[in-house]
C-alpha cells in the first residue's frame, strides 16, 4: 500500500488514562485484520529523549533495538504489536528544536527566516513522512503526548492539522477523553470531554471519534450528549470502561467494532476480525488459578505514600508474558533494598516468603548493598535469582565478596578506590563520563550474545548467537574473570566481538542467572522472553 493513513490520538480532560495502550490496542486490531500498522510516540518534554529523566517521575527509559532512549509507551507498542518500534518512531519537542536549529546552523533554511510556525510543525510532518517510508505500514498510529488545551502540545497539534489540510481523506483524530463518576454526585459527567473537544477545535481539529474512559462503560444518555455538543456520530462514540489488564482493552475496543470502524471511514475494506489468540492469551491471564510468588528488589519504588510500578514496567510485564504462558499468575511483592541495608531480620522474613528473588537495572549507590544482602541470600538458600543489569553487576561482586575472597570487592561505579574492581567503566565510556557527555552516549541498543553450551541461558534460548538490548557503563572487569571463574563463577555467554561478558551463572544452582542486557525490553505479550520463562518455571519448581 503506497497511501498510508495517518490517525492521531489526543488526551483529553487529564493525562495518565491510556493513550498508549489505545494506540497499542487499535494497532493491534488492525494488524489483526491484515493490515500493517506502526506507531509514534510524540513527546512534549524538551528533553531530547527520555534517558536523563527520573524514572519516578516520568517511568521507565525504553530502549529499542537501534539505541533510543524512549518513554515507556514505544515498549507498549512492542509488546502489544509484537513487533520491533525503532528511533525513528519516537520524537520529543527537544529533538524537534534540534534537528531545526542544526538545519538553520548549516543554511538548510537558504536565508530564510526560521519561525516556529511552520517550521516546527514542518519538522514533524517531516518525521512522519520517513516513518511511513521505512516502516511501509498502512496505518500509523501517532500518540500526541499530553492533553488537549496545554501550550506544550500545541504545535505537533498544528503539524496534525496542516498533514489533514493536505490529505483529508488520510487523516483521522481520535480523542481518547476521561469522564468522571463524582462520588458525591453518582453520575457520569460529560462537560469535561466537552471543554476537550472545544480545545481542539480552537487549534482547527475535529475528532472523529471519541473514546470514552470511565469507571464504568458509556450509557445511550451520556453517549447522545456528547454527540450533540462534540459534533461527533453516536456510533464513533466508544465505551471504554476500567478494565483489570491491560490486555483486554484490544477484545473491549474491538467489541465496539473500532476496527471496521476505522476502515469504513477510509474507505477500506473490511474483513473477519481475529483476535483469538490474542483472546487466547487473555484468557490464561484471567483464569489460570496456580500464583507464584516473586519478589522484585529494587529503589525506585516509593513516593510518598505510593509504589510507582511504572518504574519497572518491563520487568512486571515480562513476568505476566511468562506466568501466563505456564499457565500461573504472578504474585509480586515490592522489596525495598533501602530496608535491608538496616534491617537483615526484615528482609529474611520476606524473602522467606517468595519463591524466586529478581534485581533489575538501576544506577548509584543508593540501596546497593541491601540488594547485595539479598542476592547473597538467593544464592545460599538456592532460592532462583535473576539478576538485570546491575542486577548481573551486583551478583559478581557478591560473588566476589564471599567465594572468590575478594574482600571489599565493588563496583567502580559506587566505589573508584576499590581494591577489587569486579566491575568497572567501559573504556568507551570514561572520556564521556569526563567531559560531561551524558545523555545519549550509554552502550545502547542491540548487541549479539554467544552462549556457553550446557548452561541456562543455552538451555532457554533455541539459538547458540542472540541479540539484545544494553543500556549500561559500567562492564564486567575481563581483568578477574579468570580467578572468578576458578571459584566457580559461570560466564555463560560473551559479546563475540568485545569479548564483553554478557551472562554469569552459579553451576550448583537451580536458576541464578545474571544478564548485562535488559531481556524485559523483548518480551511480548504473545511471545514470552526465554529467560523469563526458565525463572518462572524454576519459581514454579521452588514452590514444590
């Protein structure tokens, strides 16, 4: 198809009700239907991307296979399309302003004078254009961060209403609204969406259809309302009530028949809808009745009074993919490493109470030696462990610590003057670290992995040479691996071209498996990451 279509996908009322996994959950109706479908993510930050921004506050970095640092919604479009989403697909207001000013700095303007109106604008119709060049999808979903009526949104608003001006019958607005249920009052109420729909008309957009999130689904009264005051057709009026997953928002969407929706008003056509795997999938995640138990150890979790699982959104949803696919459901408990620096009694009490320990990624002292304690405890009481990144790094030096005899063994990250350093900066890395070069200059992105016959990792992957994704400084010190090896420490799978350790392993251990990559960032919802699958099934095994 040489004609893509184009629907964007606006917040209305309030941010944080699921503009990322409705663009995730048509896409995949879509593909479902036969058509190729792609999806962008435009945030307003002037960030450049999201590698320097706090995960507490903004949730996890996502990164895709080519090295972009990306907001957590590009890993929603993977794992609901099951399909790789590159750089190119991901742009902010800070990469936007780049790419203009280093335009202007070289005369790609030829004199002219450089406005934000149109050259902004112009700059994301330009990035929109080489999506659907590299991705040849007949549709591409584009997710407008923020709400309708802020200033910072405004004008990737505008470039989505000069991109329908040239190309009327390519174009499709999707506003996806909150309606709120007043406790006091105990009923829908409709004026909020009313206000959105009037904020997008003051930038020159109408939407074609509305989604309508609540506590509960849209009735024929609220729907006739809006209808009236939105200038929109009841039928493009789509219930989207709370549901209990995520994964049930493409079968809940599809119900309202958006997909042939979509089609109808481009002029395509229709064909049999077909989500039964899809529903398949769903199905398992609701009613397999066997939990198991993990505990995930980690800093970012706590602020204020509340538990911000957005910051390891990855590894949770990784965990659902492979629980589902054994047919169990994950229980997870969030361990605060903070604590177990303090106060060892507390954390053998609960991790006494899980059946597989997992430490991800992070950075910084802050917690490390809590998280330690506990990678020290999987590994006596043989209890599965699976180490993500520093999760890796922190599991040699604690192997470092108490079997190789490397007293005060560290990371250099957390301490320079170690006399063991079993984990130091890449020599890539350290002129960066220097002169400040910090954003965008990680090892990132996608590297191969040759794996060690007879060990875990060959066992869980069907291939002997693997690729996946990095975000990290700091390496394995090839300097010690010889005497950590001769202890018994297992390098289970290496860069063949860095000769980079990639994967450690304990042998007299039903699972303890380290990894310098992030497997989460491949896990799909119909295609659960290998690894995941090998610690679930030895969670599974502790249980018994």
């Amino acid at each position: 198809m040489t004609n893509p279509r184009f629907i964007f996908v606006i917040g209305g009322v309030m941010s944080g009700i699921g503009k990322g996994i409705a663009t995730s959950s048509i896409a995949r109706i879509l593909k479902s239907k036969g058509y190729r479908a792609t999806c962008v993510k435009i945030d307003p930050y002037l960030n450049v991307d999201a590698g320097t921004m706090n995960p507490i506050e903004h949730g996890e970095v996502f990164v895709t296979d080519d090295g972009m640092e990306t907001d957590q919604d590009i890993g929603n479009y993977e794992r609901f399309l099951g399909e790789n989403i590159l750089a190119s697909n991901y742009m902010t207001s800070g990469s936007v302003y780049m790419s203009v000013l280093s335009r202007e700095r070289s005369l790609g303007y030829g004199g002219k004078c450089v406005q934000v109106v149109p050259h902004i604008p112009e700059e994301v119709i330009r990035r929109l254009s080489i999506v659907s060049k590299k991705t040849k999808a007949d549709f591409i979903l584009v997710e407008i961060g923020g709400t309708a009526g802020e200033y910072e949104n405004i004008l990737f608003l505008e470039a989505a209403r000069m991109m329908h001006l040239r190309h009327p019958n390519n174009i499709l607005f999707i506003l996806l609204s909150y309606l709120p249920i007043p406790a006091k009052i105990g009923e829908m109420k409709t004026k909020p969406t009313q206000h959105a729909v009037r904020a997008l008309n003051s930038v020159g957009i109408q939407p074609d259809f509305i989604i309508a999130r609540a506590e509960a689904s849209l009735d024929e009264p609220r729907k006739e309302k809006l209808s009236m005051f939105c200038n929109v057709s009841p039928k493009d009026i789509i219930s989207a009530p709370d549901v209990e997953s995520i994964y049930q928002v493409p079968l809940n969407l599809e119900k309202e028949r958006i997909g042939d929706k979509i089609l109808k008003k481009f002029g395509m056509k229709t064909t049999v809808r077909d989500l039964k795997d899809w529903s398949r999938m769903s199905h398992r995640a609701f009613f397999s009745k066997k939990k198991v138990k993990i505990g995930i150890v980690g800093k970012y979790f706590q602020t204020g009074n509340f538990t911000l699982a957005d910051s390891y959104i990855s590894v949770i949803e990784a965990l659902k993919h492979a629980s589902w696919f054994l047919n169990c459901q994950p229980e997870i408990l969030w361990l605060d490493a903070e604590t177990y620096e303090k106060d060892s009694k507390k954390m053998k009490i609960e991790l006494s109470d899980v059946a597989g320990i997992l430490v991800p990624g992070g950075f910084g002292a802050r917690g490390i030696e809590g998280k330690i304690k506990a990678i020290e405890f999987a590994r006596k009481t043989k209890k599965p462990y699976f180490g993500l990144c520093y999760g890796m790094q922190l599991a040699v030096v604690e192997f470092a610590r108490h079997i190789a005899g490397m007293a005060g063994a560290n990371t250099t990250e957390v301490n320079p003057k170690t006399k063991y350093p079993v984990i130091d900066v890449m020599a890539a890395q350290k002129e960066k670290i220097f002169v400040g070069k910090m954003g965008g200059s990680m090892r990132l992105g996608a590297f191969d992995c040759r794996l060690k016959e007879n060990t875990i990792a060959r066992r869980a992957y069907a291939e002997r040479t693997i690729s996946e994704r990095h975000r990290h400084r700091y390496e394995f010190n090839s300097a010690l691996q010889t005497v950590l090896e001769s202890k018994g420490l297992v390098v289970s799978g290496v860069n063949p071209e860095s000769n980079l350790v990639e994967i450690i392993e304990l042998r007299d251990h039903p699972f303890f498996i380290g990894t310098q990559f992030h497997p989460e960032f491949k896990s799909r919802a119909l295609e659960p990451h290998p690894l995941f699958i090998e610690f679930i099934k030895a969670c599974l095994n502790y249980q018994k």
